[in-house]
C-alpha cells in the first residue's frame, strides 16, 4: 500500500520514506482484531496521504519526503532537512568530544 503512495508520488518527481517506527504505527493503528488489516488502507490514506498532502501544499519545492513518528502522530517533514540537521548534530557530538578530549589532556599536562 505504501508503494501505492510511492508510484502516485513518482509522477509529481516526489519521494517518501517512511521510517521503521511509522510503520510499527501504522500497522498499530491499522490492525483490527475482528476485521485484521482491512483497515490499514484507511489509516494509510488518513496518516500519511493526507499528511503529505497538507506538507506539500506548504512546501511545494520539497521533492524528498520523510515520514515518521513525533509525539505518537506521524509526521511529514523534508527529508533532506532532516539529514542535514542529523549531520550537525553528529557534528556538534564530535566537536564536543574533541573539546572534552583536550580539556582532559590539558589538565593531564599541568
């Protein structure tokens, strides 16, 4: 079904990953125990075609799509923004580990 969303996407040159932990809560919110997974089609047109929908329209220039989950919801963001600011984060880890690692040889020297 997702790949359903894909090929739609594909022709607008849009693409959409969907995270690991939205997919667990898709299938939560998409499994029923009398009916099994009928429903899933209808929590994937509400949670993520709807979303992407709404992000879209906002930020028609964003052509790599992420989707995942904040706060229990699912969220659309920009997928390319999103790895940037992972990169910086990664980045002000290692600057601060290098900062730690000088301060601690600095106070070995003295």
């Amino acid at each position: 079904m997702l790949n359903q969303v894909n090929k739609t996407l594909a022709k607008k040159g849009i693409t959409l990953d969907v995270t690991d932990d939205a997919k667990d809560l898709l299938m939560e919110q998409g499994y029923d125990k009398a009916m099994g997974a009928r429903p899933l089609r209808r929590v994937i047109e509400t949670e993520i075609r709807d979303n992407v929908t709404d992000f879209y329209l906002d930020h028609i220039d964003v052509k790599h799509l992420l989707a995942d989950v904040k706060d229990g919801h699912i969220v659309i963001s920009d997928k390319d923004a999103a790895n940037i600011s992972d990169a910086k984060s990664d980045d002000d880890t290692s600057a601060d580990d290098s900062k730690q690692a000088d301060d601690a040889a600095s106070k070995d020297n003295k």
